[in-house]
C-alpha cells in the first residue's frame, strides 16, 4: 500500500519561478458499466477533494479540469482522451501539467499494457475501451511543458477495501506500472511519477477517512503536513510524507 515515487525533479536545475501555468488534469471512477468492473466507493471524492487541496497548496496561475461521477464531464474515454489531448496542445514550454487518476488498472494479459479503466471501459475490450498507460505517457512526450506529473491511484483490491471483501479478482498491474513509469523518468527529465503502492501490492479504500488512503494523504500533505520548516511543499518532501503514513 506504500507509494511508489519513480522520479523526483531536482529543485536546483527546475526553479518554481519558470513556471508560467500548471494545469492540472483530475480524473476518478465509482461506477462502471461494465459488471466485471467492481464499483468504487471513493474515487470520485478524491477528485474533488485533491483538486480543493491543489487550490490551496499553489498560488501560480492553474487551470482544473475534473472528470469523475459527480462532475459535469464525466469520466469516459472520450471525454477524458479529448480533455488530455486539450490540455497538451496547449501547455507551453514554461508549464507544468498534473494528471491523476483514481480508478481501476488492468494488466492486459495478452499484450501486457496496463490500461486506466474509464466509466465506459469493457473488460473484454480493453484495447478499444480503455485508456492505455502508454499512450498517456506518448502523448506527454510530444507535449512542450517542461514538468509532468503523473499521480495514479489504479492498482485497487477489485471493489474490496478495508473494511470488506469483493467477490472479483482483477489483475494487479503495479508491477508494469512501475516498470512504464521507470522507463519514461530515464528518458525525460521533467517527468515525475508518484504511485499509490510499491510493486506486488495494492491500493485501499479506507471508509472511516471517506477517501482512498492514498489521495487522502496527498491532501493532507498539500494542506501543510509535508511542507519543510520553510512551508514550501517539493515533490520528495510530499511522497516522503505521503510513503510513511500509508504505510502507518
């Protein structure tokens, strides 16, 4: 249940003030169409909760997109794909874009890609319905900003959580995450990932903090807890924070 942080900008050689714009995309699914998709209790909380504590945290010009149940733009394939795709063509060289995303993962056991499961997302058809990891991460490659953040709560236990079990078994793709997630911090060095759990673990829904335990210390973090006796927040100093209380 440990997060995973693959890759940690150097404060020294990325200096805040270059930044001209963060934009940030915040994407989470409780339920799904399809059956064989357990539904989720929280993921749409944890938008919306992230997204108020990303609010407070920063004070340089930003721009929110949200997609998740309770939301305007829900959390389908294409809607989610054309907000990415948005945010990509517009980012400058100075920006820095976030994407989160809080939902299911599935490894596909013939190709082994991982796939982020949207709202509209079929099991039996991963390749066409869901959102490959990869193309995620392509489609960061072409983009001009400079830092890129990618957050993902994707590695969760089926519909099961702490306090309950699920009778679906989905396959844990925290191994190939962390694995994709390597491989683009070696090639570009504005990329930062940040993982809900360590390889061959799992994610969790914690119904007495109403949110993923995960995202719900990322919040904490952002409101204050994680900053250094300066009060400044970096990106060691939030997955430092957010590693050991999960791990609590």
């Amino acid at each position: 249940m440990c997060p995973r942080a693959v890759k940690i900008p150097d404060p020294t050689t990325q200096p805040t003030e270059i930044i001209a714009k963060f934009w940030i995309l915040l994407v989470g699914v409780n339920q799904y169409e399809d059956a064989e998709l357990p539904s989720l209790q929280y993921s749409a909380l944890d938008c919306q909760g992230l997204g108020e504590a990303l609010t407070e945290a920063t004070n340089i010009t930003r721009e929110i997109t949200l997609h998740h149940d309770f939301a305007a733009n829900k959390p389908t394939l294409n809607t989610v794909r054309e907000s990415l795709k948005r945010i990509i063509s517009s980012a400058q060289s100075r920006d820095t874009i976030l994407f989160y995303f809080s939902g299911h993962g599935i490894l596909d056991s013939e190709t082994q890609q991982v796939y982020l499961c949207l709202g509209d997302t079929q099991k039996t058809d991963l390749p066409t319905t869901g959102l490959a990891l990869n193309d995620v991460l392509r489609l960061l490659k072409n983009c001009q900003a400079s830092q890129q953040l990618v957050w993902l709560d994707a590695c969760h236990s089926g519909g099961m959580t702490l306090r309950g079990t699920s009778k679906i078994s989905l396959p844990n793709p925290t191994t190939q995450l962390v694995q994709v997630l390597r491989q683009k911090a070696r090639q570009s060095k504005g990329f930062y990932g940040l993982l809900s759990c360590d390889e061959t673990q799992q994610s969790w829904e914690f119904p007495e903090l109403g949110h993923g335990v995960f995202t719900y210390y990322l919040m904490r973090g952002l409101a204050g807890e994680a900053a250094d006796s300066q009060g400044i927040i970096d990106a060691d100093g939030l997955y430092q924070y957010v590693y050991h209380q999960t791990l609590r």
